[in-house]
C-alpha cells in the first residue's frame, strides 16, 4: 500500500484512481444525513451562505 506524503502524491492519486473527485476550491458536492434517531434529513446545501459548517466522523463507542 502506497502513502500519500505531499500534495503532489494526492493530485497523482487523485488523477489516477478519481478524475470525478472534488478539486480544490470546488464546492462540497451535496449530501443528506438524518439525525442520530435516523429522522429528520438534512442536506448540506440547507447551510450554503450561512455560518460554517464542520462535520466530524468517528466511533463514539
């Protein structure tokens, strides 16, 4: 397995393995995610010109 150690090694990987992928300076692609009870969607766009959003993913376990 091959690590990504600059940015020249991530655009290489980026260029290679996902030509749809994101660039930067893109805008965040949509996406919907529902609450922690697995109701009320909500989707990124909803917050576009509004405060900052920051999403965070990890075992809470």
């Amino acid at each position: 397995m091959a690590f990504i150690k600059n940015r020249g090694d991530a655009r290489a990987w980026q260029t290679r393995y996902n030509a749809q992928a994101p660039r930067i300076g893109d805008p965040a692609p949509d996406f919907e995610l529902r609450d922690t009870h697995g109701e009320n969607p909500v989707r990124l766009s909803d917050f576009r010109g509004k405060k900052p959003v920051a999403l965070v993913f990890g075992s809470f376990t």
